[in-house]
C-alpha cells in the first residue's frame, strides 16, 4: 500500500464513507506494518506489544451487521492510523536541502528526477531529499529556470511566495521579488498553470503572468521569454525597468549600491540590452539616455544625479 492509498483510505474513515472492505485492508495492513516496524516508530516495547494485542483483540470481534461493524471498524481505524502515523512518519520524512547562491552567482541545480534548475544571484530553492509519489514540490526565494523532466504521474510544483506553478514538463521563468511583493512567471517552453491571489492562468510558450501580492492583483500578458532569460547568459535586458528595480539587479549581480540625490529620478524607466556588461558600462548607457550623470562615492557605491 503506497502512502497515498494509505492516506485515501484515512480520508473516507474520517468522512465516515469507507467500506467495510476498506476498512478490513486497513487493519490488515496497519497489523503488517506493525510486524515490521522497528523501535523507532515507538516509544518503547511495552507500548508496541499494547497497541498490537489490541489489535489482535479487536481483529477476533466478530463481524455484526452493518453499521455496529462500522463503528468496531472505525476504532480499529482510529488504532491503525496511530500506528501508520508513527510509521510513515518515519519512513516518508525526507531531508531538506537547500541551495543559494551568493551576489553575481549563478548556479545549475541537478535534480534526481531529471529536472534541471538554474538559480540567479542571491537565489535559494528548497526541496526534499527524495520527491513522494504524488508531486514533485519545490519552494523558492529570488529568481531561477526550471526545466522540468517529463513525469506525467507526478506534477512539479514550485512556491514562490505563495503563488504555485504547476507543471508536467517545461522550461520557465520564475522571479519572486520579496520586497515588492512581486511575482512573474514567464514560460519558455510548453505549458504550465499559476494559482495565485485566486487567480489561475494557463500559460503558453512567450507568454507571463505577474502577481502584485501587496496589491492584490494579477495580469497576463505576451512578452519575448529569451530576453527574459537573458540573465543567463551573463546578459541585461531592461524593458521599461525603473531606475529603482535596476538599483537592486545591480546590487544582486555585482554587489554595489546605486543611490539617487534625488529620489524622483527613481521613478525613471529604461529599455535597454546589454551583453555581459560591467557596471560602470549600464550606468553610463542610461545616464547618456536620461540626460543624467553618475559618480562613484565609495567602493561600493554609486550615485545618479541631475547633470550640471
């Protein structure tokens, strides 16, 4: 019996729906589970000898009619699921591991399903050792592509501050922004379902759906998915990007501060394309555009300013 039978099978005990079948695999399976578990799913031996005499016990009632055997079943349920709770517990909890990656990183995650992940800067992905049988979940924090092993039994599923993208097999791009409360999914390849803020959107290859957490809004739109993935090619594309939004990529891919003396010129937007450019290189591009200037004030830090 797979944990999601097991489950199924809990389910309708509770919603008082199982049969007396059903009921009868449960017992048996949980007297069998029992046979074979180890001291870990018990405190002790005394309390794994008491829950299995009682099981005995109640295994030698004899079936009455209907339902009085239902209600001798369902407490024999309420035994098994104590049992298969201590059991799968152990059995079906997986490590955690976590990947991040640090300013102007980028790193490919290998999967054992297959599927293939490439975080951006200051990223991290969470995932469990080994996926279940039903779903293959993955929780995100920053911006990556997934490309996704086909495994028509098992959705891959990824969170990415509470808006999920559902997929079978595909190549996307997700970037969750958490100070803006921000998430955009762009598909590059085949086709994939978000569910957030209640709204759900299939998309196709090109397309994007953007959810503004804060606002509590959500839009789909077409867009080119290659130049969203510039990024990994070392690449910048700027498409109507406010100065403010540019400020944090600069501080995520190269780990320098851009400041403004004037905090308007934030609100400053720019299309742009560059191929693996430094930062001094961005900075002189839309200065010369927005008829702006810009001074280096540390180390660490840039300033934007109105030109004299």
């Amino acid at each position: 019996m797979t944990k999601q039978s097991y489950k199924s099978l809990l389910e309708k005990y509770m919603n008082n729906t199982a049969t007396e079948h059903e009921l009868q695999l449960l017992e048996e399976y949980a007297d069998e589970m029992l046979r074979k578990s180890s001291t870990e799913a018990f405190f002790n031996e005394e309390e794994k000898a008491v829950i299995k005499n009682e099981l005995r016990d109640r295994i030698k009632i004899k079936k009455p009619a209907n339902r009085t055997w239902l209600r001798v079943a369902a407490s024999i349920a309420i035994v098994s699921s104590i049992a298969l709770g201590l059991y799968f517990t152990n059995i079906f909890s997986s490590k955690t591991i976590a990947v991040s990656t640090g300013v102007g990183e980028t790193k490919i995650v290998e999967l054992a399903d297959g599927s293939s992940i490439t975080l951006n800067a200051q990223s991290t992905i969470e995932y469990p050792e080994t996926f279940n049988e039903a779903e293959r979940k993955i929780s995100l924090k920053g911006e990556a592509v997934f490309d996704v092993a086909k495994d028509k039994n098992r959705a891959f599923i990824v969170d990415a501050n509470g808006v999920e993208t559902k997929v079978l097999g595909t190549v996307f791009n997700i970037k969750a922004q958490k100070k803006k409360k921000k998430v955009t999914v762009t598909l590059l390849e085949g086709l994939v379902e978000v569910n957030g803020l209640d709204k759900v959107y299939r998309l196709e290859p090109n397309q994007q759906a953007t959810y503004y957490l804060k606002r509590v809004l959500a839009s789909k739109n077409h867009i080119n998915a290659t130049e969203v993935l510039a990024w990994q090619q070392g690449n910048l594309f700027l498409n109507e990007t406010s100065f403010a939004e540019l400020a944090g990529i600069i501080k995520r891919q190269y780990g320098v501060s851009v400041s403004f003396k004037n905090e308007q010129l934030k609100q400053n937007t720019v299309t742009a394309n560059f191929k693996q450019p430094n930062v001094e290189t961005i900075l002189k591009t839309i200065c010369a555009l927005k008829g702006l200037q810009f001074k280096k004030t540390s180390d660490n830090n840039y300033q934007i300013e109105e030109s004299l």
